[in-house]
C-alpha cells in the first residue's frame, strides 16, 4: 500500500475555489492537533488547539464558543460553553482505547453569524476493523444478478448533443438498457475529435442526489473517452437544471432505502448492475479500447466505483473520493455511521434490512476487490464517517494508493482532483 498524508498550509486555501470547496470568511475558527499527521496511539492524549481570529488572524477578545468532544459520528463524551478572553484556548484529556477517531468541534457566534470548525484525531487507524459481515452466497448472489442482466439486450443509444461540443470534444447523449426491459441507464460522453484508433475510457460514477451531468472535457481533451452516467433513468442533459431539482425533492426523495426490506429489490442492485453494464457498452464501442477503461467517483461515487470494480473484472483500475455506503452496520456497535444512514435509528434494524445490507456493504466488495485503487478522503469528514472509509481500505488487499488530507471534510482540494486524475490516467494505460 502507498500511503501519503497531505496537509495543507494555509496558502493553497487562497486557490481559486471550485464548487464543493471550502471558501474563506472574515471571522477563522482553527482547531489544530499537537500532532502534524493527525495521527495517535491508543491511550495517547492529543491537544486541541483553538483560536478565534479574524483575517488578519487579530484575536476576537470574549468570543463565547461552544464545543463537543466525541468520537466519530457519535454523542459527545463533552460538550459545553466557554468564553475565551484573548479568542484562544486548549483541549485536552482525551483519548481513545479502541482504534478510531476523536473529533474536537468548535461553534463560535460573532456579529449575529455562526462559524464552526473541527478537527480530528486518528488513533491506529489503520487497525480500524468493519463491523459488517460477509454473506456465505454473496459472490453467488452477486453473479446470479450479473448472468441476469446479461441477457437482456442493452439497445445502446449515442446521440450527438451539438451545443455542448467544443473544437477538440464530441458530446453525446448515452444510453443502454439495464436491469429490466425499458430500464436505460443515460450518461453525457466526451469524445476527442481528433484520436487515432482506440481511445482508453473513464467511466464517472455520481455521487448521491440527482443532477445533470456536463461531462469530463479536460481527460477527453488528453485523449480519453470519459462517460459520466446518471442513475435514475433519465436523460443527463436536459434543460433547465431545475428538472433535476424537482425530481430530488420529489419522486426521487430517500430514493436511497427503496426496497430495502428485500435484497433482491433494494434500489441499489439495479444500480450497480447498471454501473457494472456501463464497462460493458463503453468496451463495446468501436473507438474504445476495451481493454484500458477505468472508473471514478466521489461519496456514492466513491462507493460505485468499488462495486463497479469489482463487478466488471473489464475495470483497469478505480479511483474514489470518501466512499460512502461502507460499514453500514457500524452504527449499532457504536462505531461510526456511514452514509446513508440506514440505522442512525436502531430500532430501523429490522431482520430484513439487516440481511440485505450485507450484500450491499461495500466493505464486502472492497474485501474481494482486484483492480489497483486510489482513495483520497479527509478526518474531518461530516458526512460519510473517517471510520468506515479507513475500515474499508484496511480489507482491501488490492494495490492501492491512498491520498489522506486529514482536514479536509466532504470536498476535494485541487491537489487532489489533480492526483486522482493523473493517477488514473496512468493506470488505465498500463
């Protein structure tokens, strides 16, 4: 395994942000470990350091803060309220026994406007164990689905979207059938215009909600075909973009736990057969190479591209930003909680959404994944949980590269966007 921690000076937070990127405020709430990696022994007691600033980093004097210690994701060991008299002050104390993580968060209000920072604390990370459990039927279960699938024609679709192309880059509409009939997975693809023979390919997975999607012009531009699909059934490029608002807070609303009292109708079998059928019709395409195609995403992207890796042995190599969907039952051991949620109510875990998670948890495809893999992801992460994305890559025996920035939440930086890309890439050549 590579492993490289990246932590990041203050400076790069001045590059231009691009969206889902933190942004820079007048009034800075900086809660800082004593250690450079974030990174601890069981037993050790980290210090947390707090400071609140403005931005020529002046103290605020009687800055009135409140604050929680908790390990991730779950209640608070302390919490409280406390002035601090030249805008700083310290935490320390506390530990954990158990590999893990211990986040100190800190709330400040100033002017009437909230601010809020955190930081996180990773004791033997890297003996962080899932809690989930592989079913015995499970790579059963799993081919059954994909034999399945494999009958139904998939009727691929390629039409050219003219207003979206550019000089150097083709846009099509995509599509192919999956799943049942009259079920087509849709996606925006981008072609070079000018390529010699067959190009490699980037399949880009979505993270969760429903959006457009504009398509990967920089990777197509350096010679790749990239595919970014959708999940829901509906085209990717229509106008205006509200359409996919209306449907997010509409029909498609927790479409996450849809049929999930029952394995076999759980919403996300249709789409990670989907996903896995994408390789299929990409490697089917007289201007691909079939042999040099890799798969990318972030959040539920991230998840996607280790169940398509593993799905798809066509799957060079994968790429994924904090993967959620890892270690879903983490929850009821008191160990995290990992998007989406499905038991942050334990009286939720009924018999039959205990057993269908097991064939869903992307730890389980992460034991059994093959392909090489980067992961990048942050401590600081409040939306899918450091322990459960550490406990998946601690299963994966696949070589993989992992990309840490310890502060970073459920965003990515440029530096790493551009690791990623660049590692991809080069291992879809290989």
């Amino acid at each position: 395994m590579k492993r490289l921690t990246l932590i990041l000076v203050a400076t790069m937070l001045c590059i231009t942000a691009l969206v889902a990127q933190p942004r820079q405020s007048y009034i800075k709430v900086t809660v800082t470990p004593d250690h450079a990696d974030w990174l601890y022994e069981c037993g050790e007691k980290p210090r947390f350091d707090v400071s609140v600033t403005n931005c020529s980093n002046a103290p605020i004097e009687d800055a009135k803060i409140r604050y929680e210690i908790s390990e991730d994701f779950l209640a608070p060991l302390k919490k409280g309220e406390m002035t601090l008299k030249d805008g700083t002050t310290t935490f320390t104390g506390y530990t954990m026994r158990k590999p893990g993580f211990l986040r100190c968060r800190v709330w400040v209000t100033v002017d009437g406007r909230k601010y809020e920072e955190c930081a996180t604390a990773g004791f033997d990370v890297e003996k962080i164990e899932p809690k989930t459990v592989m079913p015995d039927d499970f790579v059963a279960f799993w081919q059954r689905a994909l034999d399945e699938n494999a009958k139904l024609p998939m009727l691929p679709q390629l039409t050219l979207v003219p207003e979206k192309c550019t000089p150097t880059v083709n846009v099509y509409s995509a599509s192919f059938q999956s799943y049942k009939k009259g079920s087509r997975i849709y996606g925006t693809m981008c072609v070079p215009v000018h390529h010699e023979g067959k190009c490699p390919a980037l399949l880009i997975v979505p993270g969760a909600g429903c959006r457009s999607r504009k398509g990967y012009f920089e990777e197509a531009e350096k010679g790749f075909v990239t595919f970014e699909v959708g999940i829901h059934g509906i085209p990717t490029v229509m106008e205006p973009e509200s359409i996919y608002t209306s449907l997010k807070e509409g029909s498609l609303l927790n479409y996450q736990f849809s049929g999930i009292d029952d394995k076999d109708n759980y919403i996300y079998k249709r789409i990670f057969l989907g996903c896995a059928r994408a390789v299929d019709f990409l490697a089917g395409l007289d201007f691909v190479d079939g042999d040099h195609i890799g798969v990318m995403g972030g959040s539920q992207g991230g998840a996607l591209s280790i169940t398509t890796a593993y799905l798809n042995p066509k799957v060079k190599c994968a790429g994924a930003f904090y993967p959620a969907m890892c270690d879903l039952t983490g929850y009821l051991y008191d160990q995290g909680n990992a998007w989406p949620y499905v038991f942050k109510n334990k009286k939720l875990a009924t018999p039959e959404r205990l057993e269908t998670v097991k064939y869903y948890d992307v730890v389980n495809f992460a034991r059994l994944l093959t392909a090489p893999i980067f992961i990048s992801f942050g401590y600081n992460d409040l939306v899918v949980c450091p322990t459960s994305i550490q406990g998946a890559c601690n299963v994966i025996s696949a070589p993989k590269h992992l990309l840490v920035v310890p502060q970073s939440r459920h965003y990515t930086y440029p530096e790493q966007m551009k690791a990623r890309s660049k590692w991809m890439m080069e291992n879809v050549v290989k």
